[in-house]
C-alpha cells in the first residue's frame, strides 16, 4: 500500500476514533490508540497484551470494521467533513458583508462545524 494511502487510512481511523471512541470497548480503545495515535508496532502491542501480533493484526481489523460500521450507520464524520466544507465556503462572503466581525464570524463557523 503506498505511503500516501497509509497516511490517509491512519488520519480517517483517528477521525472515526474521535467520533465513536466512546463506542468502542475498552480493549479496541487501547489497541487503536496504541496503534494509530501512538505509533506502537504490532509487536510492542502484542506484548503489551501478552498475546501474538496475529491476535492484535485481527482485533485491529475488527475495531476498524466496527468503526467503519458505525459511521455507515451515523454519519457522524461525514456530517463533519461537509459543515467544514460549508464554513470554509461561507467564510470569504461572511468576511466582506461585516469585515468589522470577522473575528466573531470565525468564532461562529468554527462552533457550527465542531458543534458534534
């Protein structure tokens, strides 16, 4: 897998993280944070564990699916990704119709788009 998409598989599990992380059981919470967040090998985890790098190679895969699943279902970063993209839209026309609040505007696009 080339690095970019590594790059852009590790950013979407730490946003689907973020979102669902109180979903997710407490093992698949530290296995994903160890992994993704912390740049832990598959090894130093399995050691964490005391278990083989199979068992945690599969309970990544399965955390990631329950993710992927519940984003399916909720659509809680897709939501996300499409205020953003809103906000960043609205901002240029926001800034020239009060160029006096562009401050507070920001303030405002910035609440909408994080109000998850």
């Amino acid at each position: 897998m080339p690095e970019e998409n590594v790059l852009e598989k590790t950013n979407r599990i730490n946003l689907l993280f973020d979102f669902y992380e109180p979903l997710l059981t407490e093992k698949q919470r530290t296995t994903l944070q160890l992994y993704f967040h912390d740049d832990y090998s598959l090894g130093e985890i399995a050691e964490h564990f005391g278990v083989s790098r199979q068992a945690i190679y599969e309970q990544l895969k399965r955390a990631e699916q329950t993710l992927d699943e519940y984003e399916a279902k909720l659509r809680l970063l897709e939501r996300h990704e499409r205020r953003l993209k809103l906000a960043e839209e609205a901002a240029p026309y926001l800034s020239r119709l009060a160029p006096d609040d562009e401050r507070r505007l920001g303030e405002l696009l910035h609440a909408i788009v994080n109000i998850d």
